[in-house]
C-alpha cells in the first residue's frame, strides 16, 4: 500500500474485515496450487494470504505498513516489507496476487513493470482494486473541501482508480497478456457512520486540514448517506512465456535506476588500481552487459562521469556516490557493477583480473582462475 499512509491495523481489521471477506471468490480465480509460489502484493493483515498457504502454495506476503505487516506475522505468515513500486524479485513467482492495495500505489506503471519481472514465464497475475468512479462522491467533496481551505488535493489523494482501458494498456506495456478485465459496481454500505470510515482511509485528507471534524460533517452532508458506490477492476494477465528477462538495479539512495534488457551471468573481480579506488574496496565485482541492452530508467540529472583515462567512463550516483558501471569509448560492452543490481542470483563469479596490481594485503582465498591483465578474449 500507499507509505504515505500510517495504518491503525487493528482497527483496520475490526472494522474493515469485509474487504478479504469480499476476495474469497478472487482467491478461486488464482487457484493456488501445491508447490507454488505466490507473491501476494499489499497483503496488509494475511487474512488472505494465509487462505492461498492453505492450498499448499508457498507465499511471500509483501506491504509497506509494518503494522499491517506484525498481523500478518503473528499468523505463522512469511512477509517482508516492500515498496510495491520497487520490487526487487526476477521470474520468481508462479503467481502475483493482490486484492484492494493497487489503487493505493500512485505509480502503477512502476508496479506493473515489477510484477511483470516478478513472474516466472507464464506466470499469472490475479488482482482486484478500485476503478475509475470509485467512491466518487466522497472523492469529490473532499477534494471540494480541501479547494475551499486554499489547499490543492492533488498531492493528497492517496487513491488510484483507473479506467479499464487505461490499466489494460498498463498491463500490455510491461509485456503481459491480458485474459480478462472485468470492471463491475459494487454497492456497500457504511458499516458505522461514514466519519468513522474517513479517519481509517482518508487520513491524508484530514490531517491536512485545522478543522477535520468539520471537514468530515461536510462530506457527511453531500455524500455519506447513502453509502459507498463502489467500482472495482478485477484482472487475470499472463506474462508471455517468450517475455524478455528484465533485470533492475540502482544506487544506494534510490535516485539512480536502471534496467537491463538480456541475461547477466559472468562477474569478474578486477584487482587493478583504477576500480579499488573507485570502489573503496579490494576489487571492483563487474558484469560484462551489452550496452544496447543497458537503459536508464530514472536519475539522469543525478547520474555522473569521470574519465579516469583518456578512452574510459566511470559512472556513479552523484548524490550518494554508488557506483554504476565502466565504459571504453565505443566499446559494444558496458561492465556493470555487480552490486547495484536488485537481485544478482543468476551471477556466477570466472575469474579474478589484473591480479598483479593488487597490494599485499590483499589475498584471494578461492580457485577461481586470476589473470595478471585483463581476461582472455578482451
């Protein structure tokens, strides 16, 4: 969910247990099987997620409210918290589930990327959020009521409810197939006063306001008596199996994002004088990587060089100073730094270069092959 929100979660689960209530049909249609494994994005307090580990599958429940997240333990649950927006998993899971977190997360093209490399080729992805129109009325007088108090509700608005064809166009970008979209009222009433529903989902709305009280009568008075006219988007997309790997990484502050397009295996553990400099560290660990497979995906104003010899790049976060990778002038091969990527379990290290620079103190303990200059074949 949004981690802008701070959840009551015991509340949540007190007055809020209709929302897993409503899923169970949405857990029929994952049909989670013995030996699978499941991603469950948004998982909040585990109702559901304990419901897929029931049917054997093996679960990873994700979310970014640790409050939401220690209900979720206390069931005997694995969990972990993660900003949905920066998922680190490569074709892990057979599986990606979410029900009523989507609309929570403002940038659902960055989500659905990481769902899409999250899956195994093939994988399904099985979500239910709130659509365009959702709650409507009570969108409207809040952000009504916020205008007349000279404050812009733009930045507020925790929720994202989209239309059909704009997620389905989402979901085709990132390279999943889309099987079906189904968009669907949902009428539901208040459980208690729509008061008591503002202070657990539209905090950001009243927190930002002197008066929230009388912030919450007046959208009682143009929208709670009837309820919430809810409108939501179920979805079951596939990841092709033909999809092409994408690989992420980044620097350590975040501002640096990247993507690489193929599959990465050799790392090289470079000695030479340049990269522990450069590094701060015995040896720089380096990935050869295609440079037409390299893209970057954000921080072009915050990525920098140095050119540390006449045909040679060495690029680095400029706010924290993560380094990123090498270059040689015209060279078809980028060396990425095997560090900055998300996950590295595809990496196996080949050998150890320009061994005969390195200082006394450093001593090589494995078997890997070592070569005084670069490798063969460079």
């Amino acid at each position: 969910m949004n981690n802008t929100m701070r959840w009551d979660a015991a509340r949540y689960v007190n007055e809020a247990s209709f929302v897993p209530e409503m899923a169970a049909s949405l857990v029929e249609v994952l049909a989670p099987q013995s030996g699978e494994s499941v991603l469950d994005l948004g998982c909040g307090d585990g109702a559901l997620t304990a419901r897929i580990a029931a049917a054997g599958a093996t679960v990873l429940g994700v979310d970014s409210s640790a409050e939401q997240l220690a209900l979720a333990h206390a069931r005997g649950l694995s969990v972990a918290r993660q900003d949905a927006h920066a998922l680190p998993y490569n074709a892990r899971f057979h599986a990606v589930f979410s029900n009523a977190a989507l609309h929570w997360m403002r940038e659902p093209a960055r989500v659905i990327e990481g769902v899409a490399r999250a899956l195994k080729p093939g994988g399904r992805f099985v979500a239910e959020m709130g659509g365009a129109g959702n709650i409507g009325a009570i969108v409207t007088a809040l952000e009504s009521g916020l205008r007349a108090r000279g404050i812009d509700p733009a930045p507020l608005n925790p929720w994202y409810f989209p239309t059909p064809a704009a997620y389905a166009r989402l979901l085709e970008d990132a390279g999943l197939v889309l099987r079906s979209l189904q968009y669907f009222e949902r009428p539901t009433p208040f459980a208690r006063d729509v008061g008591d529903w503002l202070s657990l989902m539209a905090v950001p709305f009243l927190a930002a306001v002197a008066d929230p009280a009388k912030l919450v009568d007046e959208v009682r008075a143009t929208a709670g008596r009837c309820g919430r006219l809810a409108t939501g988007l179920r979805a079951l997309a596939l990841r092709r199996r033909e999809a092409r790997l994408m690989l992420t990484g980044g620097c350590l502050c975040g501002a640096v994002r990247y993507a690489v397009t193929v599959a990465l295996q050799d790392v090289y553990f470079c000695h030479c004088a340049q990269c522990r400099k450069a590094q701060g560290s015995a040896y720089a660990a380096s990935v050869p990587t295609p440079r037409a497979a390299f893209r970057l995906l954000e921080g072009e104003a915050q990525i920098k060089s140095f050119r540390a010899s006449p045909h040679k790049r060495r690029w680095f976060c400029g706010e924290c100073g993560s380094p990123i990778y090498s270059e040689v002038d015209e060279a078809p091969m980028l060396r990425l730094r095997a560090g900055s990527l998300d996950d590295s379990g595809t990496l196996t290290p080949v050998a150890h270069i320009f061994t005969d620079a390195r200082p006394a103190w450093d001593e090589i303990l494995d078997e890997l092959p070592r070569y005084p200059g670069r490798e063969p074949g460079r």
